[in-house]
C-alpha cells in the first residue's frame, strides 16, 4: 500500500526552461544567451549551488562579474534568475489535494537556495505538501543515494510504501535502487493511470 506520494518538482509540478533565464540575463549583459549559457556550464556553480556550498548572494555575486552585468540588485538578480519558471503548473490543484487527503506528500528536488524559495512564494499548490527534501538542505543531489535516504527518512515508512515520479530516467532508476516504487513522470494522464494502478484514489 502506498502511504507516501514523493513528487519532483521541475517539469513535474512545475515547467521551467534554462533559456528564459538565459535571455532575460542578456538583457542586462554584453553576451548573447547562447554565451551566457555556455559561460555558466563552464563552472561548477549549478552543482556547488544546487548543494548547498553556495550562498544566494555569493552566486549573485560570481554570476554578476562573469556575465558582466549592469546595474542589477540581487532582488533583482533574483527575479531573473528565477525566471526560468513558467506560471501554469503541470498537475492541477485539486488532484494535489485529493491526493493529500489520503497520503503524505513530499517534494524531491535538485535546486538551490533562490528557486525554492521563488516557488514556494509564487506557487499555491505547495501548501499541500508535508514537507520537502531539497539538494541544497542536504547536500546531496538526484541520482545520489544520501537523497533518497534523506526522503525514505522523511516519508516515515518502509520504501516499498512510497510512490515517486520524476521526468528523469536516471533519477527514476536511483530511486528503485533504494527499494522506492518508481516512475518516469511524461504527463498527467500517465501519472493518474499509475497511481490508479496501486489503488490510489483522490
């Protein structure tokens, strides 16, 4: 039986796209997005920062001088680089609530410090979470094992009883590894089909 339903949360909960992001740093940048992008993957900042190793300010800061950007607070930094997140999410309120009604619910996420805290503002359907387990917090990212340790430890019951979803192979395959009943998440119709599947009903 499953007692806790464990979601990740980019392009499962909510859809996001590196090249918004990438253009609106442009705006304020003498590089193209295309050498903004690449400037950035040259580093090791996604990682450290999605880690916890790094603090907002710090990579507002490093992102700052390596993109040379003009005039840009770090409030406002931090509305362009959250900007990679589109406004209509990909699993619909009520199902969210349906389904707390009857199971604990947790996030999963790869992110960092200023991307947590951006959805958590401008995006309701969290409220009906329990909890999250976030790469930053723990200092682990998906596929890793110590982040599904963190989750199972999280969900308070045996592994066999979660249920999680990802967009993502790999992270999928890491959960089974753990003994997490596991699927590659493609829309919402698969997913209530899943979940119908092992008798979970909203």
């Amino acid at each position: 039986m499953i007692r806790t339903i464990i979601f990740d949360l980019g392009k499962v909960l909510i859809p996001f796209d590196w090249q918004r992001g990438y253009q609106a740093l442009a705006a304020y940048s003498p590089y193209p997005p295309e050498e903004i992008r690449a400037r950035i993957k040259a580093t090791n900042l996604f990682d450290s920062f999605e880690r916890g190793k790094m603090q907002p300010e710090e990579v507002a800061r490093k992102i700052t001088e390596m993109l040379h950007l003009n005039g840009l607070s770090f409030p406002q930094f931090r509305e362009v680089w959250s900007s990679i997140f589109l406004p209509e999410t990909l699993l619909p309120d009520e199902m969210l609530g349906g389904l707390h009604q009857g199971h604990r619910l947790l996030l999963l996420s790869n992110t960092d410090a200023i991307h947590y805290a951006w959805v958590a503002e401008k995006y309701p359907i969290l409220r009906h979470f329990d909890g999250a387990v976030l790469s930053f917090e723990v200092g682990s990212r998906k596929p890793e094992p110590a982040i599904y340790q963190a989750a199972i430890e999280r969900a308070g019951c045996a592994p066999g009883e979660i249920f999680f979803t990802d967009d993502l192979e790999a992270n999928v395959e890491g959960a089974r590894r753990m003994g997490i009943d596991a699927v590659t998440f493609q829309n919402r119709e698969q997913l209530e089909q899943e979940l119908h599947a092992r008798g979970v009903r909203w």
